[in-house]
C-alpha cells in the first residue's frame, strides 16, 4: 500500500485524533489539508464530573459504558489533577466495562483496565444493542457521554431494563474558532482543489452544514460535495450524510470502521476515479 495515494490531496476534518490519521496519510503520500472543527475542553463546570468520581469511588459502579476515549482520558485528568487517579482505577477494576467501539478500550489499557465487551458497531444503535442483551435490574451503571448528542433514547433504553443510570459529560466542543478553517476548506472543495474528504464522526457533517448555513456557503458546500470523493469511516457518518441528502462514495470493507481499511478504500476509489497527479 505504499504511497498510494500520491498526487492526491485529501482534506481531514478531524480533531483528536488529527495528527495520527494525518501521518497514516502521508505515509501513502497525500497531500493533506487539515481543517479543525473544533476544539475540546474540559467541562467548563468540573464540579459534577468530580461528584460523579467520588461517587464511583465511594460505591463502585456495577457496569461502566464509555461511549468515547476522550471522555475516560478527560475524566482520567481531573482524578489526577483531584489526587484521585489512583482510587478511582481501583473502584473500576470490579466492574464490567463496555465499549462503544476500539477507541475507548485504547484509552482503558491506557490505565491498564480492559473492555470486557465492545460493540460491533461503533454507534449508539450499537451499545443499545449490546447492552439489551443483558440483565441490568438493579445495577450501578455508570454512562459516559459526549456532547453535541441527544443521549435520552440510550439512558431511557438503560432505564428501561432496571439499570440505576449515572450519567457524566466530561468534555465540550468550541466550534466557533474553527468557522473560518471550514469556510476555507469549503471554497477548496468547491473550487476543484480537494480529491477526497474523509469523514470520521458524524459530527464532522453536522458543522460542515452549520458552518456553512452560518456564513452563506451552503449551496457552494453542496457543489464542493458533487465534484470531491467523499469517504466515509462507518455507518454512523453515512446516516448523517443520507439525512443531510449526500452521499457516500466510499466506506471500508467488510465492517473494518477504522482508519487504514477507510484509508485503503480512498486510494482504491481514487485510482478508479481519477488520474494520478501531481496537484
């Protein structure tokens, strides 16, 4: 798979985890263009996320659902920095842990727990499914949440089942700062200097069309889509792009929703469609 995808320029959309998709990239020789979306903090009010620890501490959760690596690494540095790291690994140690796909289980071995299971799908749909299988009457269940996601139809599934569900929001975006990153990566696609956008989370589709509803861009963010290969890591993206009325050029094969299978389709699809160029 070496440089692949040379003379291609590949626009990324991605926040967390910007640096490493940005270096697989160009490792197969793209030419990448970075747009930020956001950036994430911390809660701006620690106080709940710091009850929620001590909670957990105090009276150890039966079940943990982490729905995001960033969110156990936000409430990992706020035990930390309240001296209560060590105390809060240890209450997690009995409990089963469950996963919204690989990430948050990176971020577990990152405090040497692991997953006792993780979705087949990294999505919601996919937790409630997991999850449904299981007897919860009664049991602690710890929730994880991210924001900018309408989270009721999973909390009231959980309670549903009997589950005694304590939910935390550890992190927030600021997407504000970014709107002029977007603005100009939308002008590159609808301008013909973009080959391929690759779309990680299904976020990224929602500020692209917020952004551009904001300042005017939305009938040039739809003709940047009708001429750029659009990629998609799963379908939890494809979803929001369908809702939204776009398409999906390329997805990874055989449910493989990560970054070098999402990265093998682009160059495949890529080589299809366009000539190899320098630009």
């Amino acid at each position: 798979m070496a440089e692949r995808l040379n003379g291609y320029r590949i626009l990324i959309l991605e926040t967390r985890e910007e640096a490493q998709f940005s270096k697989l990239l160009a490792e197969q020789g793209a030419e990448v263009v970075q747009c930020p979306m956001f950036t994430i903090q911390d809660a701006p009010d620690p106080a709940p996320v710091e009850a929620w620890i001590r909670r957990t501490i105090d009276k150890p959760l039966d079940d943990l659902v982490l729905m995001t690596g960033e969110g156990l690494r936000r409430i990992m540095k706020l035990a930390r920095a309240r001296g209560l790291d060590g105390a809060f690994v240890a209450s997690l140690a009995g409990s089963r842990k469950f996963t919204r796909g690989p990430k948050p289980g990176k971020a577990l071995r990152e405090v040497g727990l692991e997953a006792q299971q993780t979705t087949g799908k990294p999505t919601t749909e996919g937790v409630m499914e997991m999850l449904g299988k299981l007897d919860l009457k009664g049991r602690r269940l710890g929730l994880q949440l991210y924001p900018d996601k309408d989270h009721g139809a999973l909390i009231g599934a959980l309670a549903a089942q009997g589950a005694e569900v304590d939910a935390v929001l550890p992190y927030a975006y600021d997407s504000k700062a970014a709107d002029a990153n977007i603005v100009t990566a939308i002008d590159d696609m609808a301008a013909g200097r973009i080959d391929a956008v690759a779309l990680t989370n299904l976020g990224q589709v929602r500020r692209l069309i917020e952004a551009a509803k904001a300042h005017g861009s939305e009938a040039k963010l739809r003709a940047g889509f009708d001429r750029t290969l659009i990629a998609s890591v799963g379908p939890a993206v494809s979803g929001e792009l369908a809702a939204n009325g776009l398409r999906t050029d390329v997805s990874p094969a055989d449910e493989a929703y990560f970054m070098r299978p999402l990265i093998s389709a682009m160059a495949a699809a890529l080589a299809e469609k366009l000539p190899r160029q320098g630009r």
